[in-house]
C-alpha cells in the first residue's frame, strides 16, 4: 500500500494525550489515526451497502400472503 505524508494540527494538550495513547499500545501515532480513519471509512461503506440493501427490500416489498376478501360476507365469516 503506498502512503502519503500529511500534516496535522492537534492542540498541545491532545497531542500529549495521544502520544501517551501510543505508548500505552505501543504504537505509534501514525498507526492510531489510520486505524481510526479506516476504521470510519469501512463503518461508512458498510452503512451504505446496509442503506441500499434496505431500500431495495422496502421498494420490492413483502409477501404477507394475505388476500383481500372479496365480499363484506367473506370477511365476517367464521
């Protein structure tokens, strides 16, 4: 996979948290925000695919096997 180098601007008080996070996993910092980042990006495609799948099933509907009675008569009938 190749990478690309970016550059963040976090306050001083976040930076010295994540960098005791990264410590605490041995880890680094890097490796923290691109595991947050993919995993944001696969909660995202997964919603979507779950959002079309959903959309699909709602337009072609459910088969509830009922059949509407054809007279008053049929339908109080016991």
């Amino acid at each position: 996979m190749e990478t690309q180098n970016i550059t963040l601007s976090l306050p001083k008080s976040a930076l010295r948290k994540v960098k005791l996070l990264a410590v605490k996993r041995n880890s680094s910092i890097s490796r923290l925000v691109t595991d947050a980042i993919e995993k944001m990006l696969s909660e995202e495609t997964n919603y979507e695919a779950a959002k079309i799948r959903q959309i699909a099933m709602m337009k072609k509907g459910f088969d509830l096997s009922w059949q509407k009675p054809k007279s008053r008569e049929e339908l109080h009938e016991r």
